[in-house]
C-alpha cells in the first residue's frame, strides 16, 4: 500500500494536500449506523498533531540505519527495555529535561505512543521515560512608554540618576520596565543567533547555564554575558599564550594549595552535575580557574582536569584546548575526572564553637581530628572562656571539631 502524503497539485485548482491517512480508502469511507440508520460517514484523516512525528524519535535512535522495521526487538530491549530497579515498567531514557508546556506537547504525545507500540508488541516497556526535570522559563525584561505600549528593548537606554536612581528611556522618553516571558509582542526577544555571532555558542551556553538553577526562571541580562566569556577566555590563557600561541601548562607536581582545591572541585563539581545544579557547578569552576590564572606556571594535572569538567557547559573550546594539549582521541572519550586522594577532601582545620552557658564566647581554629581532652584543653586556655569562669566547669559537652559549650 501506498501512504504516502497527497500533494498540491498545481495543474488542478480542486486539488489540495492529503495526509497518509487519506490513501487508506476502506478505513476512511465507512458506513456505520451511530442511532439514526446506517449511513455513510468520511473519517477525518487529519487528527494528528505536527508533535506527532517527534514523538517516538527516541526509539529509532536505538537503530537509526535499519529499513525493515522502525526498530530490530534486540536493539528495543537492549537499550529501551525496562529495568528491575524501575519496577521493569519504564524505558531507556533516563532523564527527560522540558519545560511546563513541553510536558504537554511532547510528553503527552511521546507517552501515548509508547503505550500504543507496548500495546501493539512492538515495545518490551510501557513507559518511555524514567525522570522529568522541568527547567525554568529564560526570561526577559520589555519595556512600555507612557500609553502602555511596548517599546523595543534593545534600544532602551539605562540612566543612573546623581542619587543612584536608575531609570530606562526610549528615544529620549521615559519607559517603565517589567520582566517575563520572552515574546515578538513584548519586544524582547534575544535571539541566539545574535548571541552566537557576537560572543560565540560556547559562551552563550555558559551563560544560560549559570544564570540560576535549571528549575526556576530568571530573567535574561545581556551585559551578564560578558563574566561567561572571561571565564573562557581565562581558561584559554591557563593553557594557551595568546601571543605566541604555544602551549604554556608544566609537567610540575601540584602544590599542597591547588592540589587540595582541585579535590574539592571534582568532588563539588560531580555532585552539582549529578543534581542538576549547573550554576553552582560553573561558581566553582570558576574559583578554579581564578586560582591557576593566579600561579606562574599552570599544572598540565589540574587545567586537564578543569577542561573535563567545563566539556558539558562548553564543549567547542574545551575541545579544541584538549587538542592542544596533545591529546589524540576527543574528550568525550576520555572518564570524568575523579578524586585519587580522598585525604585531600578533609580540611586542615575547622572553626570550633565555645560557648559558656550555651553563649557564644570564643571561636577557635582547631584540627579537624582534634581530641576531646584536647579541645577542652584549648577551650579553658582561653581568656575569653576564663573571665566566664570560676574553678573547675560542672561539666563541659563536647561536639569535636565544631562545638563545645562549657557549663560552669
């Protein structure tokens, strides 16, 4: 059978395009008998919406080159297949990452497919997806003159006033600001072509990313942009002198400072990607990177280590500097940099609470495996604590590292 769209044909005016579903005459053409006598009826072939085509992409994934069947039962179950861990009701996808509505327009439909083809046979799971993450909407600010009307917020002007006031013109008029969804109507729009002519992708994707977290909305700041692109452009200069263009990084042991700092980063960094926090994971790398620009001669260790964990956010740069650096296979090959040495995690010292009667009296920088007698030791040393006392304390409740709290 042939179902194949019917297009426009432009030798006949009366023509007009058919979906597939217009071709299957025996099932379009019926007679059915609804309460008034059999009559004939036209089934409308137009009941799908344009979602409905996208809505089962994730399984041909699973084998895109086949052209016998959407999907060999082999491939389907070894990647799509339900899990013992899920209750083997769910697919293979593990984490689907839309917004409100998308939920409604793709989810729906992807999960009403599913359905049917595990209805059908053809599917060894009923539902299609393990976890939804619904992100924030990006949001921007628009602005309205004097009659309400928005005015478009690209040519809206910043005043800071002698007092520190800030105020918006457009056109030498004042405008009042609000924020929102982005949309043709309010004039707001950023679009992410511009955003990539002029900054790049990488750091368009930076910004996006550590605008706040994933699942809240916050409005778009352009001018903000600009902190994205000094945290590459500080991590090309880690690696890369910009006037030669050689390789600067050092075979050099890490120094006790970095060495710890880059433990902890890995350890932050891998717990922030796997909740779904991609600012707090940035902040950190951020610290970072600050603190290699700061060294003389930059670690191969750490800045390798660094750019692994930068790939996700911003993959174009951190690629083409993990050539640079000699490697021949692409980092999307290579394992998420891991904590070798789990003493570099535990800190030096800790800031110990003394209280006298349950009341703050001193603070003391002490061993992180500080004794008991030790710390209480230290705590009566102290003349803070002393003036608090007379003679030998009742009794002395100790927290090590973190808490004492003396009962005179």
């Amino acid at each position: 059978s042939d179902y194949s769209p019917k297009v426009y044909d432009a030798d006949d005016a009366s023509s007009s395009p058919e979906p597939p579903l217009g071709r299957a005459d025996e099932w379009v053409n019926v007679e059915l008998d609804l309460g008034d006598g059999p009559k004939k009826y036209r089934r409308d072939t137009n009941t799908m919406p344009q979602w409905a085509g996208s809505c089962w992409y994730e399984l041909r994934y699973a084998d895109p080159l086949n052209n016998e069947a959407f999907c060999d039962p082999a491939n389907e179950e070894y990647w799509m297949g339900p899990r013992p861990e899920q209750g083997n009701v769910s697919g293979g996808t593990d984490l689907y990452v839309g917004g409100v509505e998308h939920a409604v327009l793709h989810l729906l439909y992807a999960r009403f497919w599913h359905k049917v083809l595990f209805d059908l046979g053809y599917l060894s799971s009923s539902e299609p997806f393990h976890k939804l993450f619904n992100q924030g909407y990006v949001q921007a600010y628009a602005f309205t003159d004097a009659r309400g009307q928005y005015v478009p917020a690209e040519e809206v002007e910043e005043i800071v006033g002698s007092d520190g006031e800030v105020a918006f013109q457009w056109k030498g008029q004042p405008v009042n600001r609000e924020y929102g969804k982005m949309g043709k109507s309010l004039k707001n729009i950023v679009t992410p072509d511009a955003m990539c002519e002029e900054y790049g992708a990488d750091t368009f994707r930076l910004y996006e990313m550590s605008m706040g977290p994933l699942d809240v909305s916050r409005p778009w700041e352009t001018r903000a942009v600009v902190g994205s692109q000094r945290f590459l452009q500080r991590l090309w200069r880690n690696v890369v002198d910009e006037a030669t263009g050689e390789v600067t990084v050092v075979e050099d042991d890490l120094d006790s400072e970095t060495a710890k700092l880059l433990a902890r980063t890995v350890a932050d960094v891998t717990g922030d990607y796997d909740g779904m926090r991609i600012n707090t994971a940035i902040s950190k790398m951020t610290v970072l990177n600050n603190h290699l620009t700061g060294l003389k001669r930059v670690p191969r260790k750490a800045v390798e280590d660094l750019i692994l964990m930068t790939a996700p956010v911003a993959p174009h740069v951190a690629e083409e500097l993990w050539w640079r650096l000699g490697h021949g296979q692409s980092l999307a090959r290579e394992p998420f940099p891991v904590v070798g040495d789990e003493s570099l995690l535990v800190d030096d010292t800790v800031t110990c609470i003394v209280q006298v009667k349950g009341k703050l009296r001193d603070r003391l920088e002490v061993a992180a495996d500080i004794s008991d007698d030790d710390l209480s030791a230290m705590a009566l040393a102290s003349h803070k604590v002393a003036k608090y006392l007379d003679g030998e304390p009742r009794k002395i409740i100790i927290r090590a590292p973190k808490l004492i709290n003396i009962v005179p």
